[in-house]
C-alpha cells in the first residue's frame, strides 16, 4: 500500500493590506521531501507526519511531497501558488500509482485567480490518481467548505477544537479513515449542510463545549464516521463563505443527510449565541483595573495576526499608557524595525522609539515614546498545542508601567513563550493583552482569573455586517435577517 502526502496551507483575508508572497511561506514553512522534523507536525502537516509515524506499524510505504505554510495575511501570488502547487503535483506524479493520498491544507487559502485553493488542488490531485485512489483531507475549522472539494474528495476532516488543540487527534482520525476505506472496512459518503450563517464558534464557552462533545460521542456508532463543523473564515470576500456541517457516513448517505440536516438546524438555532461579550478598549481596562485578582487576560481579537491583520495596531497600548497602568504587558506589537532598533541600543537602554501604527489606518497611529530595553533575544519561538510557531528576533520594552512585546515575525499570541522568553511572567501581572481571537485561550486560559474581549477599531471587525462584502452569496446572516439554510450535497 503506497500514501502520498504534501501540504499547501494559509489562511486568506481578502481584505488584508499585506499580499502573501513565496517569501512569507518561506518565513513559515517551506520544506522538501524528507525535511519535515520528526519531533512535532507544523502548520497544517499533521497529516504527513501522523503518517510517517504509523506507516512501518500500518504496512504502508509513505512518499512524502513538499510542505509550504504562511501566517495569515492577503491574497496569495499566483505563480507563487501555482509555483508550489505544481511542485508538489510533480511529486505525486512521480509517486504513481498511490493507493491513497493525505493533503493538510487550510481551507481558505485564496490566490490570485482562484477563489477556492483546495478545491483547485484537489481537482488537480484526482486527475492525476484516478477515481479508485482515495482522497483524505483534513483542513482547519475556519475554513471554506466548497461543493468542488466535498465531491472530489473521499475523506473530508476537520478540526474540531477552537482554538486548535485538535489538530493531530483529527489527522489521525484522516488516516484511519484512508486507511479502512482501502481495506474495504468501509466505503465513506460525505453529506453537506448550509447554516447560511458568519459566526465565531469558541469551543472554550459552554455552549459551543456541549454542542462539539456531543458531536464526537456520536462518531463511530451507528455509521457515523466523522463529523465536522465548519465555522468558516469571515474575512474573505469569496462565494461559498458560510458556516457548513459535513458529516461522513459509512454506505448510508440517506442517514448522513439526516443527521447533517438535524445537526445544522441546530447550529442555525445557536445564531447569536455563541460568541463572547465583547468591551471598548476604555471599558475593558477599566473592569481589568477594578478587578480584585490577577491576571486579568484581556483579548484583541481585531488586530489578530491569525485573522491576517497586521498585529500593529496601538490603540489599546496608547490607552494604557495614558491612563497610567501598572504592572501591564502587550504583545505581540509585529514591527521588525523597532525590533532591530531594540537590538540596536542593548539590553537596559533608555532612547527614544517610534513603533506600531505602520501598516494602514486600522493600525493607529504610532507610538512615540522613551522606552527601555526589558529584554532580547533572536530566533525566538511560541508553542501551540504540539506545534512550536517561529517569533523571529523579539525585544521588550518598557514605558512606565506598560511592558510590551515587539515580535520580527507577523503572528497572533498563543503561549507563554512569547512573554517569558523576554523575561516576562505574565502570571505576575495585573493586565495581560494580547492580539488573538480566541487560540490564546489554550495557554493563557488555565492562568487567566479574568478573560475581557475587546472590540477594538484593529481591522477585523467582530460585527461582521460592517465588512464590505461583495462577492459572499447572499441571502446570509446575520448581513441578512431571512435565510435559507439546507442540505446542498
């Protein structure tokens, strides 16, 4: 038995003020067959490394394609995408004939003149394997869940947890399923319902936890083989934006399609309601202030790297700052160049800096201020779950009672690390900011005496009724009050 495993992956925010270029994916994860490390899967190659870890105990020779990875931000470039894309359709090629292939991709990568990446790849992928290989895809919640991929493909999973803790449980479940389809143990048929509905699907709330628990208690009775629920991604501008329920059946695809059905009339009951409260800028510092423990962990999920923003964004810090906070620290701050100025003047100096609000509008404007220099170090990193995310060169600084972390690579907050390698405790602060949605949670959550949301003016709008879509099939909620959700495949 012979499996061919690669990864293409980012995810696209159309509206993002930085393109996605070759080099960003360099900056990521840009590996060659055989350069994957064995020690821990990176973005979105569970697939191939679960695979490389089972194949000599499973009975199956592995041929591994490349890996390529980008942070979040805009558009990709074309003839990078197509550059990668048939790279690694060249190896597979070479690779015939396979009996199964293991794609870890995203699911809302957009390029240039493809709105649907994985579909796009997928296609390509069956073309060149024929209609008897079987296709298993794992890809990330916040994703696109297109008609073409969903019929292409033969195996369709994803994660399940937010933030992404999951990642090679659901990998693991992609291979098992590849795996007992190939020896005939079963004969997977997928089923496909539209909520019609643009929502955050946390799982650290109790609403969300109790709907994705039951969900998985039901997989692997009575036929059920997988179940996912695609949150989709908010901040693309693309036709088949919108949360979907896929659920992969053993034979029975009239009982998937109920089950799909019950399960997304569900979800679209749950309009509204799974979200956090989210706060002003003002109002959340000042119930952090107030409040009696610590740390309180207040988010940013508007200036998210991990929703494609900038991560530079100053308005939160400005205010801090101006109100006098003590025993405060934000990160991460994305500006390479006051990074280098950092590293500049050294460890304890004191000089004057401009930094932040570089990128847009949304990014504020900069903050001029005297600093010192808390802390440094290059080469830095961050874990996530099994995964560790590169940070690049970072530096601290420190204005009055306001510790702020300065990071070279664009990324959101997800561990500790990314305070504590600069000398930081966060659990020793009164007020911990930092610039992500909701994966903080995973590392930050279990420290937090306080979890605060905050609305702030960064570019990902939490109400998505003010982002200026164009191209997203409408009627859709909560853009639009009536809807008409169903099962499409």
């Amino acid at each position: 038995m012979r499996l061919f495993s690669a990864t293409i992956a980012t995810e696209t925010n159309t509206f993002s003020p930085l393109p996605t270029s070759l080099a960003a994916y360099k900056e990521g994860v840009f590996l060659r067959p055989g350069e994957h490390p064995d020690a821990t899967p990176l973005m979105c190659t569970a697939p191939l490394w679960v695979a490389r870890k089972r194949a000599k105990q499973e009975g199956f020779t592995l041929i591994e394609g490349s890996c390529f990875a980008a942070s979040p931000a805009g558009t990709t470039n074309r003839a990078d995408y197509e550059f990668m894309r048939d790279e690694i359709l060249g190896q597979l090629k070479a690779a015939l004939p396979v009996d199964g292939v293991l794609l870890g991709l995203h699911g809302a990568m957009v390029a240039h003149g493809y709105d649907d990446v994985e579909g796009d790849i997928i296609e390509r992928v069956r073309a060149l394997v024929g209609p008897k290989t079987v296709i298993g895809v794992e890809l990330d919640p916040h994703c696109h869940l297109t008609l073409k991929r969903v019929r292409l493909a033969d195996i369709i999973v994803l994660y399940k947890e937010f933030p992404h803790t999951d990642v090679v449980e659901r990998a693991e479940d992609v291979l098992d399923l590849v795996l007992k389809t190939l020896r005939g143990e079963a004969k997977p048929v997928m089923s496909l319902y539209d909520c019609r509905q643009i929502q955050s699907y946390p799982t650290t709330l109790p609403l969300m936890r109790a709907f994705v628990d039951r969900m998985k208690a039901m997989e692997g009775k009575d036929g059920v083989l997988s179940i996912s629920i695609g949150h989709c991604f908010p901040y693309a501008d693309v036709p088949e934006l919108g949360g979907r329920i896929l659920v992969v059946m053993d034979k029975d695809k009239t009982r998937g399609d109920a089950l799909a059905t019950a399960i997304g009339e569900e979800l679209v009951a749950m309009r509204g309601k799974t979200m956090p409260e989210y706060s002003t800028a003002d109002d959340g510092i000042s119930a952090a202030l107030a409040f009696n423990d610590m740390p309180v962990v207040m988010a940013d999920p508007a200036d998210n790297a991990g929703g494609g923003a900038p991560s530079d964004n100053t308005t939160i810090l400005r205010r801090l700052i101006e109100r006098g906070a003590e025993s405060a620290t934000v990160g991460p701050l994305w500006d390479p160049i006051a990074v280098r100025l950092c590293f500049d003047a050294g460890t304890g100096a004191e000089f004057p800096l401009r930094f932040g609000g570089k990128i847009g509008p949304t990014s504020g404007a900069p903050v001029d201020a005297t600093v010192t220099v808390s802390g440094l170090k290059r080469d830095c990193w961050q874990s996530f779950g099994p995964t560790q995310v590169p940070l690049g060169d970072c530096a601290a600084v420190r204005i009055g009672g306001v510790e702020v972390v300065l990071i070279s690579n664009r990324t959101q907050a997800l561990g500790l690390e990314l305070f504590t390698n600069l000398g930081i405790d966060p659990a020793k602060k009164k007020l911990v900011v930092v610039k992500s949605t909701n994966h903080f949670m995973a590392a930050f959550g279990p420290i937090a005496k306080k979890v605060i949301y905050i609305d702030s003016d960064g570019p990902l709008s939490r109400d998505y009724r003010k982002i200026p879509y164009t191209r997203v099939t409408r009627p859709i909620w909560p853009l639009d009050e009536k809807t008409s959700p169903g099962l499409i495949l």
